[in-house]
C-alpha cells in the first residue's frame, strides 16, 4: 500500500493483481473520512471489495482509465456490490459497450456491462471525502483513455509502465498520440510523482524519464509538448 497526499487530505492507494493479464486493480482512499473510489475494477475486484469491507471503507465511485476488457471484466461485481456510479469518458463508450466481443476475443464470456453513469472530462475532479484526483486526457492506448493525478501520485493506466509504454495495437490504439500524451501529461509531473500503471509494479516520472527505452530514445526522457 501507498499512501501520498492529495487534495485536503491523504490518500491511500491499495492495489491488487489478478487474471491471466496481471491487471491491477486499485482501491484509492481518503485516509480521514474513508470515502474511497474503485479504479480500473478487474479480475481481482473480489479480493479489493473484501479488503474495503475489512478496512471499513466506503465506495463513492467506480472510476474507469479506459474500458478494455481486463480493465472492466469487475465492474458488474463492483457495482453490484457498492452501488457506486460507474464513470468513464465518452469516447471510450463504445469500448465498454463491446466488452462481451472483446472476451470473445480471448476466449471468455462476459454478460453485457451496467450502464455507465457519468462522463470524465479532461479537467474535471474526481473527488471522495476530503480528496480529489485530476482527470488528464491521454489518448493513445484507447480513444478515450484518462489519467487521474493528485499531489505526489498519478494513476495512469495503460499509458506507461515500469520500462515500457501501452500497446497500441488494439481498435482504437494510436501510436502517436500516446507518445503526444505520455510526453505532455505524464512526463510535465515532477520527477518524483509515483506512477500507478494498470499492470506491473509502481515507478516515477523521473525513473521512467531517464530509463524507459519506449521514451528516452525518442524524447531524451524530456518533457516537451
């Protein structure tokens, strides 16, 4: 678990891995008032809704980077249980809609996902309790894909990772613009910002500046628009 200050207040960020795509799936809380959102609720969501139960938190929101299948294949169970609105930006709507043809793909079965409740727009605050995360548009990975920063902390995803960067190969992936992206809303974080990407171990702005090979190549690990 993490814990970093964001907003008013602090916040505690608790991730749990699961599924054959090791997606992580991420409790983010206000430590004072214990009102927290479900980020990215995936294969290990059973064991995220035990945890907040343990921890006695309380789920305001279910709170969507980008709607692939192993970043949404929890959101039924997840709502089911919490009866917390699901948000997403629109253009990853069509996405979300298409998750059963997505786990086709892959070999699965998944019934139709609950509506969508809301829309997250770049510069619009998700907040719980005392604390909020900024929404930063970062298309690329997925048209409709979305970081969430606070103070000292970036969800991000599947835009970077700990020495590799998102694919793009999949409907809707644009090589260009998740570098357009990565350089302008994730690399623009001070260095010691601690990034929490979708699959793998958490990093920082300034590790991945000056080691990824995905970016330092192109970009000398700058920041420049």
């Amino acid at each position: 678990m993490a814990e970093a200050a964001s907003g008013r207040g602090e916040v505690t960020i608790q991730s749990f891995t699961g599924g054959s795509f090791a997606q992580n799936t991420l409790l983010v809380a206000c430590a004072r008032t214990r009102a927290a959102i479900v980020i990215d609720p995936g294969a290990a969501t059973s064991q995220l809704l035990r945890a907040a139960r343990a921890g006695e938190y309380r789920i305001d929101q279910i709170v969507l980077t980008h709607a692939h299948l192993d970043h949404v294949e929890g959101v039924a169970d997840a709502q089911r249980q919490t009866g917390a609105p699901i948000l997403l930006h629109r253009a990853d709507q069509p996405l979300y809609d298409a998750a059963p043809q997505q786990a086709e793909w892959f070999g699965q079965r998944m019934d139709p996902l609950p509506p969508v409740d809301g829309s997250l727009t770049e510069g619009d605050a998700v907040q719980f309790g005392e604390c909020e995360l900024a929404v930063r548009f970062t298309p690329g990975h997925a048209p409709g894909h979305v970081i969430l920063v606070g103070d000292g902390v970036a969800i991000v995803g599947d835009c970077v990772f700990a020495g590799s960067i998102g694919r793009t190969d999949l409907p809707g992936g644009d090589l260009g613009q998740l570098m357009h992206s990565i350089r302008t809303q994730i690399l623009t974080l001070p260095d010691a910002t601690t990034l929490f990407p979708g699959h793998g171990p958490e990093t920082t702005v300034g590790h991945e500046r000056v080691s990824n090979p995905f970016l330092v190549p192109q970009f000398g690990g700058s920041a420049f628009a």
